[in-house]
C-alpha cells in the first residue's frame, strides 16, 4: 500500500538505511578510498616484508572517483 510520509529531517546516520513505507528494492550506497603505502596494511601473525623504499602519493588531482547518483 502507499504511504504518505510528512516532513521529515535527518541530521545525521551513521550507517544503515532509512525506510519509510513501502519499499522494492534498498540499495545502500558508499564509497572511500585509501591511501597506504607497501606493506602497510598486512594483518596477521609473524610478518616480514622487504620492500625497499616506498612513497605513497595521497594527493588526488581527480574531482570525483566513484560517482552515488541515482540507482547507478
């Protein structure tokens, strides 16, 4: 059934998804990007890398990476 939904206003999610009424299909959105150099984000027990030098270049000249418009 359709809903009728008032005036609404959200400050602030931090996460999740808000319904109201009747709903197909929910599709969450998010993007981010991280910067980090070799060897940097290895997890676990009794590493060892040998990477040499290494410069991470976190400067991103690009206006926009991965769009969030619409249902793309």
């Amino acid at each position: 059934m359709p809903s009728i939904v008032g005036p609404i206003k959200i400050n602030s999610i931090g996460g999740g998804v808000v319904n109201f009424g009747d709903s197909f299909y929910l599709s969450p959105k998010s993007s981010s990007k991280t910067s980090a150099g070799s060897g940097s984000l290895n997890t676990g027990d009794f590493i060892n890398t040998n990477t040499g030098a290494s410069i991470t270049n976190p400067i991103d000249p690009d206006v926009n990476d991965q769009t969030q418009t619409a249902n793309a």
